[in-house]
C-alpha cells in the first residue's frame, strides 16, 4: 500500500488526491489543511453570490469521501505545527498543494495608511476565514479605489455594489453582511495600468457589472481610445475582444439615477497613497501611454482619485514552507515535472501541485493537468518510494505530538452548526467566522 500526504485540500489538492486513487489501486491518501474546512479557495476565495462556481464543493467533497481518502484538518505544516521531516517520515510521498499564501504589494509611498488593505483581506472579512482582520473596512467610505483590472478585482468591485438583498442569500457572515447593508459607498473606481485589451478579467466577471441593481458603469472614452486594439479589436484574442465590445459598450453617460457609480479606469499608474488626516484619502497616479511593445510608459502627468478605501488587487504570491527549497523570483517551489529539486537533484518523495508549483495563473479546472502531471511522476517513483516503510499510524503519530486533527465527521458537524446558525438569522447557511466557533463545532462531532 502506497501511503501519500496531500498538504491543502484546495482544487490542487483534492485533484491529486483524485488522481492518485483513480490510477493506482494500492494508494491510500490523507489530505491535511491547516484549516478545519475543506475545499481552499473555493471556500474562502470564490465571492459568496457566485453559487456556481461554489457549487464545485460537491465535486471536492466526492473526492474527500472516497474509500481510500481521508481529510485531517486543523494541522499545520511547518513552524508550529509538523515539521516537514516528520510527513516524510509517516508518508511514502507528500505532495504539497499549499496555493500562493500572500498577495503583491503595490510598493509605493503610502501603501501601509489605515484605510489601504489588499483585495485578500476584504475577501477573507466576507468569506468568513478564520484568519480574517476584523477591520472596518466600510467606516465612513463615500468612495473606493479598487487598483488592479482581474477577476478578483472585478470581485471586490461587485461586493461593495451589492446590496443586503442580493447577498443574504448567500452564507456570507453576518457581520460583514450588515457592514455591506449600511455601506455609504456610492462611487468604486476600478483603475488599471494597461488598457482594456490587456485587463486580466473574464467577459463573464465583467458583464456582471453592468447586471448590478441601482449601479451605473462608466468608461472614460478618452482613456479607451488609447489602447492600440481598441478602434477594431477584431484582430484580438476572442477573450480580449469580448472584453473590448463590452467596454465599447459603457463608454456613454451612464443610466441617471443609480445610487452607485462603477468607473473602470485605463492606463492609470499608482504612486502614492495619499492621507487625509489619519487615513488613506486619494490615490496619486501617474498617466501611461502603449509604449508599442504590449507595456506602458509613464508620461509625467498626475492625477488623483479620491478614495477612503483602497484595495490593491495585482496578483497572489507564493510564500516560503519551512524545510521545502523556494524560489523567491518566481515564488515557487523549484521541481521537475512536479518533483521536488533540492540543489537542482530530483528530492526523492517530495512533489508540489498548484500554485505553489507553477505560479497564481490558470483557472480552477487549470489545477486538473497540472495535479495530473505530478501524480505521473509519483507513481512513476512507486517502486523507489516503497523501498521503505512509514513509522506508524499517522493519525497516531500527530495525536501524540499534540495535534488533533479535525476528521470528516468534524467537518460534517462545522457544516450543521453553520446550517443551524443560518436557520436561526432567517438566512440559508452562514459561515462560522473565527476559529473558536469553528473548533467548538468539530469538537461536538466527538462530545
């Protein structure tokens, strides 16, 4: 019997852990979180009114019910928690599916003023993850500043333009839906450095914007006109030029009336975060021009948007795991078809999948080829990786290192105490949103 460890039990994770038992038939599979739940980001990544798209926990939740698989949630990896060598030592092979923990920073004057936070923090405060700041995001916010032009962008733009209607229905926590119910932001600015040819966005995720209730969308037509694509896009990628048509489209006044104003705003460079007493109150940026080679260029002109919430939303990073090699240029992890490579040698059972193998880029289903790609190596290793035997039950071995992890009844009992949580607030299903509930609800599981 082949023993493996899948560190994360996110898209990648529960992937490989898919792979593993669909194409060897002696493989058992415990799929460890530092979290007490399941499914990564598809839980506390995906917004709360995109219910298709979360709806791909049932998928994740088929994979972490099979025969041969096993969720241990609640464990650590690293400083604090199980040091690296000891997986090696209760595992044939570990597999490391830990994502791209932290976000880019904007690295200009003014970045760290209260008020100014990364598009993760504002994601985490309404998707309930234990780790959230509890931060008053929305106090005293007339206008916001979203700095970047992908998915997530578009995500946090949409939740600041929602209304306690639209949202309740989801499991969002209930702090943050009061928070968003009483909002006082009536104008989001979406600002990006590049042009509408080049924004990172889906059509869908754009499209979705212009479907908002009470909110107008408008696109400077001066700033549009700059991109090269832009007056016949028919030469473009289909994506790029679905989203150049659905700009196209929003050009005009927009609808008189709306309560809320969404500006998308093109080749706008930050510089500085300006304050305004004691908290963030504009963004400087400077204006960009194509430079005719797919980049932009600074033109030495300024202009300031007026903002007293900014969030930066450029891009995730992978962070270093202590005892793993890590290339910090590219925050990956450095292997060979999924293989860990130690001083440029083949690590013998060390493999990483997801983003922490190959970068923040792709898709959810982008994680299926890739977890595929390192399920080949591994098993392609089997007869080396079985040359040995692990010590002991690993359930055994973390218990006695004072770790208890949370099994899948654990998690089947967080799901009834949040069920249970939305019944009695007149909602469906709403997230616990700390660790303490989170835990308290596992540990009834065995009461």
């Amino acid at each position: 019997m082949l023993r493996v460890a899948v560190i994360g039990s996110g898209p990648s994770g529960c992937y490989t852990a898919q792979s593993l038992v669909q194409q060897h038939p002696r493989v058992r599979v415990d799929v460890l979180d530092r979290l007490p739940c399941p499914y990564g980001l598809v839980r506390y990544g995906v917004a709360p009114d995109h219910e298709k798209i979360k709806s791909l926990q049932n998928n994740l939740r088929a994979v972490l019910e099979h025969e041969r698989v096993r969720f241990l949630g609640g464990v650590a990896v690293g400083p604090g928690g199980v040091p690296v060598e000891r997986l090696r030592e209760l595992y044939h092979a570990v597999v490391y599916c830990v994502g791209a923990a932290t976000d880019r920073r904007l690295g200009v004057p003014g970045e760290d003023l209260p008020g100014s936070w990364s598009a993760t923090d504002f994601v985490s405060w309404y998707s309930a993850h234990p780790d959230a700041v509890q931060g008053a995001f929305l106090r005293g916010v007339r206008s916001a500043v979203v700095i970047g032009v992908g998915n997530v962008a578009v995500d946090v733009t949409r939740m600041l333009a929602r209304g306690a209607t639209e949202l309740s229905a989801t499991d969002m926590p209930h702090t943050a839906l009061a928070a968003l119910a009483s909002s006082g932001v009536t104008l989001i600015h979406m600002v990006g450095r590049r042009g509408p040819s080049q924004a990172r966005f889906t059509t869908k995720e754009l499209r979705e914007l212009g479907t908002l209730p009470d909110t107008g969308v408008a696109v400077d037509p001066a700033e549009a006109a700059l991109d090269p694509a832009y007056p016949d896009p028919s030469a473009l990628p289909a994506p790029q030029r679905r989203n150049v048509e659905v700009l196209r489209g929003w050009t005009g006044a927009p609808e008189p009336g709306a309560r809320r104003l969404i500006r998308l705003r093109f080749f706008l460079r930050p510089v500085e975060l300006v304050a305004r007493g004691d908290r963030v109150g504009a963004v400087r940026f400077e204006r960009t021009v194509p430079d005719g080679h797919g980049g932009v260029t600074g033109t030495g002109r300024f202009e300031e948007i007026e903002g007293q919430l900014v969030l930066r939303s450029v891009g995730y990073r992978g962070v270093p795991l202590e005892g793993l090699p890590f290339d910090p240029a590219t925050g990956t992890v450095p292997h060979l078809a999924g293989r860990v490579l130690r001083e440029g040698a083949v690590a013998p059972g060390e493999y990483v999948a997801g983003w922490i193998k190959r970068g923040p880029t792709g898709v959810i289903g982008t994680n299926r080829p890739c977890a595929k790609e390192t399920v080949t190596s591994l098993l392609g290793d089997a007869a080396l990786l079985t040359d040995r035997d692990p010590l002991g039950d690993p359930v055994a071995a973390l218990r006695a290192g004072g770790v208890e992890p949370v099994e899948w009844t654990g998690w089947q009992a967080i799901e009834r105490a949040e069920a249970e949580l939305g019944a009695s607030l007149g909602r469906n299903t709403v997230k616990l949103p700390d660790w303490e509930s989170l835990m308290a609800a596992a540990r009834a599981a065995g009461a």
